[in-house]
C-alpha cells in the first residue's frame, strides 16, 4: 500500500502477517468469515432499500430495513439510516479497511459517528442493523484479542512514532463505540470495561500531553492532525460521563478522568474552535471543563460565524493550507452544523434560543435526497460523487441525526 496518507482516521495500512503459521491460518480463516458475512448482508438487505431509489447513480445495497417514520416532517429518518447502512455496507468491503485477524478498520469519520448515530434509528426495536452487528463483532474481536492486533500503522512503514499512534488512536475509539452502545443498553459489559483498560494503559503520565494520548497525526484535519487528540479525548469524557453502572465514579476511574480534565482545561485555550466545540459538549456533563466566562466567549464567537442562511462552515472553526492550494469552501456544511447544534444542546442551552433554533432549520432543510447531510474535506478538493469524498459527509450525517433526534426529544417533553 502506499505510504501517502488519506485523511482523518487513517485506512491505508498494510496488512502484516502474524509470524507463525497458526497465527496466519486465524488470520486467513477471519478474514474469510467477514468477507462470507458482508456478502451475506448484501444478499438478505439489499431489496430493502429500493423504495430509496438511486444512491448518487449507484445502487443502494446492503442497508437494513429503516425504522418507521418519527421525525420531524422536514427530515427523514428512514432515508438517514439507509444512507448510513449503506456506507457503513461500503466501508466493510473496502479492501483498505480489511485488517488481521478478519476484522475492519474503525474511522473518525464514518465508523465512529455510525456507532453513536445508528441506534438513534432504531428506536422501536433493539435489534441492530446488520451492518451494525459486522462492525460491532469486529471491535469487540479486537478489544478481546488486543494483545494479539496488529496496529493500523507501523514505524517501519509509515514513519517513527507511527506505530504508537495507531495503537493509542484506536484504544481510545473503540472505547468510545462500545461506551455509546453501553450508554443506551443501561448496563456496562465486561468488554466494554476491557475496552476501556486499553486506553487507560497507553494514557499519557507525563509531559505536554500528560492526561491525553498519543494520536494518529498525518497533519489532515479534522481528525488526523495535531489537534485531533484533543477532540479524541473530549469525546471519550463525553462517554464516560454516560456510562452506566456509576462507572466514571470508581475510585481509579476518577484517576484517568482528573488527568483528562486536567488536559483538556490545559489546552483549551489554543485549541482550533471546532475541538472547544466538543468540549462545549462535554461541558454540562462533567464539572469544570469551562469557565462561565469561556462558555459565555465561545457561545458568542458561535453565533459571531453563524451565516446568512442559519448554518456554519467547518473551514471557519479548523483553518488549514489547503493541500492542493483549491479556494476554501464558502457555503455552510453538515458537520460543522450539525456539531455546533449538537454541543449546543448538549450544554443546556435552550431550544427557544434563535441561534440555535436557526441552525435546527437548516439542517432540518438541507437533508439530500439520498438521506445525506454534505460536507466537504478540509484538506483539498474531492469529487463528493466518490466513496472517499464522501467521508465528511457520512460524519456530518451521523452528528445531525443525533442533533435532530435531541431537538425533537426537548421541543416533546
């Protein structure tokens, strides 16, 4: 594979080879038995997503049978779930998200927000979609087993410091995939709580990110740049704050969790807005993260780059050189969108705030027609018809289901 890296969580590996030839015969048999499922899940799901029609030229397969229609009139559900099943359908097959073992690349950008979004969606049953259920045996197969996993990257390969990233990146995501399913389920399951002595073993003790972790830094944002680790690590307070069980209570859990704040209050102030966005989120949550005067600075700074139309562009809160030195988007996005009214509401703020009420509006109203919320890459000019092009808006989609579903849930009770 080549070295050059794409953006965000990365997915371009190369797939190493245990040493012994037990370990490649597990490898070889895994990797069958995932490709045998995925194929299975097209062949049982994908006449359930004609009535959605054309998925941007190309047939939608793969998705599960979407819930019944609940929502707000201005948004759809069940075109939603079918766009996210659908990628999450393309992503298992992607022969760049194949990894030892049998198991699949998890991703910032659509593994990751899918986990958190997904359930959402099935509000009726509590039953996972398919594709849910591939992607949920994988992580667990790997947290089970992390001892034996190959990282996503190597020193040898990619670069020194490489292999260290890997490992601390994905110990932090598949805590929080299997958190946010613990939170709904009411209960933390022992993988989970393995889950979460992974990440707790590669936190660091000492130095600048003492509290924090090592993180997978390509220098491609949002989520594969400096700044990442810090969006990381907000994200994983969010999941603890939640966890069931009175589990952010236990004496060595306080431990991590004080180092986390202590990091994410220490950097703060020289973070990009999008990454104080999520601690915005994670603010009502858990005590001390923000000042009243910072929540008060940033809820203005907000509504100081809210546009014309009631949206926000992600370039405003993130600014790069573009790579391919292409102009920068102008128009508002899905993701910083959909993230901003989330954090919003995640905080406390009310629902009859007109900052807030604007933005509900516009993501209520710029729902695609596959079921797709878009956004763009920060990093340089993609074709949005693509696969990859498509990253950005897989999470901007995921972030403004959740969004959407909170809003209707506070404007009901």
């Amino acid at each position: 594979m080549s070295a050059q890296p794409i953006e965000f969580v990365r997915v371009r590996f190369k797939i190493g080879l245990p040493s012994s030839n037990s370990a490649q015969s597990i490898q070889q048999s895994g990797e069958s038995r995932v490709r045998n499922r995925v194929l299975g899940t097209y062949l049982l799901l994908a006449g359930s997503v004609i009535g959605i029609g054309l998925w941007r030229a190309k047939p939608v397969r793969g998705a599960s049978k979407p819930p019944p229609e609940t929502s707000p009139a201005h948004w759809s559900q069940q075109a939603a779930a079918s766009y996210l099943d659908s990628r999450e359908v393309w992503w298992q097959q992607w022969p760049r998200a194949q990894k030892d073992h049998g198991t699949i690349c998890i991703s910032c950008h659509t593994n990751v927000p899918y986990a958190m979004a997904r359930p959402a969606l099935r509000q009726q049953s509590s039953e996972m979609a398919a594709p849910e259920k591939i992607m949920m045996d994988s992580v667990e197969k790997r947290v089970s087993n992390w001892s034996e996993m190959i990282p996503f990257y190597s020193d040898a390969v990619h670069g020194p410091g490489k292999t260290a990233e890997a490992h601390a990146t994905e110990a932090v995501l598949n805590a929080i995939i299997l958190a946010s399913y613990d939170a709904r389920q009411g209960h933390l399951r022992p993988i989970t709580r393995t889950a979460f002595d992974n990440a707790w073993a590669l936190q660091e003790q000492t130095g600048e990110r003492a509290g924090g972790w090592k993180w997978q830094d390509f220098h491609l944002g949002p989520w594969e740049a400096g700044e990442s680790a810090y969006q990381g690590a907000a994200l994983l307070m969010i999941e603890i704050a939640n966890a069931p069980d009175r589990y952010a209570h236990e004496a060595a859990v306080r431990e991590h969790t004080d180092r986390m704040r202590n990091y994410l209050r220490r950097q703060y102030a020289t973070q990009p807005l999008m990454s104080q966005i999520y601690v915005l989120w994670a603010s009502s949550k858990v005590h001390g993260l923000l000042t009243h005067a910072e929540r008060k600075t940033l809820l203005q700074t907000i509504q100081s780059l809210q546009q014309t139309d009631g949206g926000w562009r992600l370039y405003a809160m993130d600014k790069k050189p573009r790579l391919d030195h292409s102009p920068e988007p102008q128009g508002s996005d899905g993701v910083a969108t959909a993230l901003v009214v989330l954090a919003m509401e995640e905080s406390g703020t009310s629902h009859r705030d007109k900052t807030l009420q604007r933005g509900v509006e516009w993501l209520e109203q710029h729902q695609q027609k596959d079921g797709d919320w878009l956004a763009t890459s920060l990093n340089k000019q993609r074709d949005p018809q693509t696969d990859v092009g498509r990253f950005m808006s897989d999470a901007a989609t995921a972030y403004a289901v959740l969004a959407l579903e909170k809003a209707h849930s506070s404007t009901t009770n």
